[in-house]
C-alpha cells in the first residue's frame, strides 16, 4: 500500500521527475525497514500481506553495466561469492555462468542474506540468466525475517533475524543521484512569521518568507537544525539565508534531535532545547536579495583536503576546503546529519550533505560547538553514524555570495534550477 512512485525515487531508480518503472507484486515480509533515501523518508512496519519489488523498465537478459558509485573494475564473482566477501557497500560484481544449480544456497526474497550467492541470487530475481554477466549488489541493514521464494529455476529458502542483507540494482544507475530542489513544482508556500514546518504538507517545500521576522512571530529552538514546531523564517534570517526582507527559501523536514543548541546570529536569538520529535533544516533556494553574507574572515587561498581531512585539521573556525575526486567510497567514517562530528571526514560529509559529489570541489566548513548527540543517515549514497555527546562539530555553509536582484529574477533562476 505504499507510493510506487515516491518508492521508485526512494530506491534511486527514478527520479524527481518520474519516469517508466516496472513494478512486480511479491509475498508479505514479516518486517519492514525505513530509511532516508534522496529526499525521500520511508516508515518501520511489522508483518504485511504483499510486498512490491522494483525491475528495470527495459531490463536486457544481461544488462550492459556503466558506472557505479564507484570506478573500481567489477568484482569477479563464483557462485559462491556473498556479499560478505565484498568490500565495499555497493560494488559492481561480474557473475559467472550456470548459478541456477552450482554454489552456495540463497535465502530470502528480492531482499536476500548477506551469507548467500550474490550470483544464484540475481538470477533468482531475474537481473541475469543462467549465462552470468554483471550486476550491482547493495549491501543492507540485517531483517527480522526472510521469505524464500521459487524463481526463475532457483529455490531460495525461509529464514529469521539475520545480521545483513543485499539488495540489487540495475548496473546503469548514475552513481550519485543529484537531488531536486524541492519534490514538486508547486507554487511556493505563503509563509507567516509564525509558519512552523508542522504546517507543512511535504517534506521538502519551497517558502516564501515575508519580512520583518527578525523580532515578529513565534520563537526558534535550535542552531542550524532546528525544532519543527520554530518560525522557518525566522530561522532563515539566523542562519543567513533571508534578511529580514524575507524572500525564498526551502524547508526540508528531518528526524528529531536528542537535544538542540541555540545561539545569537544575524540578530535573532534562538534558544536550547532537549529531545524532540521532529526538526527542520533550510536550503538555499535562488540567490536571495539580501542580506549579502560575508564570505569568509579571511581571503587565504582554500586548503588543499583529503578524503581524510577533519575539521580538526583546520587552523581557522570557517575555512575554505578543496576536496579531491572519489571521496565517496573511502573508508573515512562520518558521524551526524547536517551537524557533523569534528572528527569526521569533511569531503565525505559534504557528498552526504548534497554540497558536493564525488568529483570533488569547493566547500566552506565552519566549526561549531559540540551536541548532546548525533543522528546518522544514509544520503547520496553514504551511509553517516549516530553519536552521543561529541566536543565539537562542523557545518557547511554555500560559497557562493548571493547577487543583488529583482523577485522576477529569482524566481526565473528557481524555474532555471527546479527544471534543470
């Protein structure tokens, strides 16, 4: 009973603006898990009567390979070979021939443990036929449950909690998935001082602000993240994307925090707060009128990072950082979502952020102090941790110096960006 569609962009088979997807009815799970993929936040659930899977819309016996998230040459893969013995989280694998009735057993449908044939398994699922060829495998969190199934001349089997799973994809997925600005093209929300993120009706909007909420409408909880029942525009002028001229600005919707930080900017003072059950961050729209935020407190040249730079390697407290190519699937870790861990690899925070991609460029980190605790999430194909209380923490904040323009012009440049 889920959204096929909002499941196709879920699963980076689609999308933001749509496309042919085949869809294949399969048996109930005993449990269901959610995730936050590209936008797209899905739901826990226990026992269900059906289950859907998606297939390549024009799905070859074999299908032709291009790149996947990473460049590394394909895996070569006997029948036996699990995703156990894979490396990394996605890898491209080459499978050999005549799977059906050789190597290890497989367990689970479309959703299989990690300790069976990834081979056996695409066929199973009808990726590829008893010939071999190349398939990408997804390594996932572990189930509950796992349904066998008879497919395609294989028979895998039942079976309960398990520690990991894998999933397939089809090997012409782009590797990184460049998010839309806002999930829809509908005409910008008209925002109050006092709108909160709980009024809302997607999980990413577009908002149109108006001014003098600096002093005016309801309070803010918060320090970049922030609590979703806080004014948004309020909160934009104090993380410097509006002035107090109001203007656009995109809302996006986040988990809760175990506690959020406040602080004094841009003359709004937002306030400390503990658990809560939902929060907000803000994304730049188009280039705001005002205010013209200043670049950075020095003009020194960028430093020159690593995949395994950290904000603790940064001598100033906002630095310009130039990160390199292929930082994606690196074994530096990540802690947090938006609010990093200063301990964290920066460029690989800023593919998880959506700042970056995985040709590297520029970003400018500013450090910040520590949180009471950290939420990890999966984005862009990077997979952050969770964290208790850290010392300190780091953000990113847009190079670009926003233009002085008229309201047609922005709104032109956010058609320009939406329709790409």
């Amino acid at each position: 009973d889920s959204s096929i569609c909002k499941a196709a962009i879920h699963a980076r088979i689609l999308g933001n603006t749509g496309g042919l997807v085949t869809v294949e009815k399969s048996p109930g799970q005993q449990s269901y898990t959610g995730s936050t993929r590209n936008g797209v936040t899905t739901n826990n659930y226990g026992a269900w009567s059906g289950s859907f899977v998606f297939r390549a819309s024009s799905k070859p016996p074999t299908p032709k390979p291009t790149i996947v998230p990473t460049q590394k040459p394909p895996v070569q893969a006997t029948c036996s070979t699990t995703a156990r013995d894979l490396q990394d989280s996605i890898a491209l694998v080459q499978c050999s021939s005549d799977c059906t009735v050789n190597g290890r057993s497989v367990w689970g449908t479309d959703v299989y443990t990690d300790d069976s044939s990834i081979c056996k398994a695409a066929i199973h699922s009808g990726i590829l036929g008893n010939t071999g060829g190349l398939v990408t495998v997804e390594k996932s969190p572990g189930q509950q449950s796992y349904t066998g199934s008879t497919r395609n001349g294989v028979t895998t089997n039942n079976y309960g909690a398990w520690s990991g799973s894998f999933v397939f994809h089809a090997s012409s997925k782009p590797p990184t998935p460049k998010p839309a600005i806002v999930p829809t093209q509908k005409p910008p929300v008209q925002a109050t001082c006092s709108t909160t993120a709980r009024d809302l009706q997607d999980s990413i909007a577009l908002v149109q602000c108006p001014s003098d909420c600096t002093v005016n409408g309801r309070s803010v909880w918060g320090t970049d993240v922030y609590t979703d029942d806080s004014s948004f525009c309020k909160a934009a002028i104090h993380a410097g994307i509006l002035g107090n001229n109001g203007g656009l600005v995109t809302v996006e919707k986040t988990p809760g925090l175990s506690s959020y930080t406040g602080s004094t900017r841009n003359g709004v003072i937002t306030n400390y707060y503990g658990s809560w059950t939902g929060s907000f961050v803000l994304h730049c729209s188009s280039k705001p009128p005002t205010p013209k935020p200043t670049k950075i407190p020095t003009q020194k040249p960028p430093v020159q990072g690593t995949c395994a730079t950290t904000a603790r390697d940064l001598k100033e407290s906002i630095t310009i950082v130039q990160c390199p190519s292929d930082c994606l699937v690196t074994e530096q870790n990540v802690w947090g979502t938006y609010i990093y861990t200063d301990d964290s690899s920066i460029c690989k925070s800023a593919i998880h952020a959506g700042i970056l991609e995985n040709d590297g460029g520029l970003v400018t980190v500013k450090k910040i102090p520590g949180q009471s605790s950290y939420s990890g999430s999966s984005r862009n194909g990077i997979t952050s941790n969770n964290y208790e209380s850290f010392s300190e923490s780091f953000i990113f904040h847009n190079l670009e110096e926003p233009e002085t323009t008229e309201s047609t012009d922005e709104q032109a440049q956010l058609i320009q960006l939406v329709l790409g």
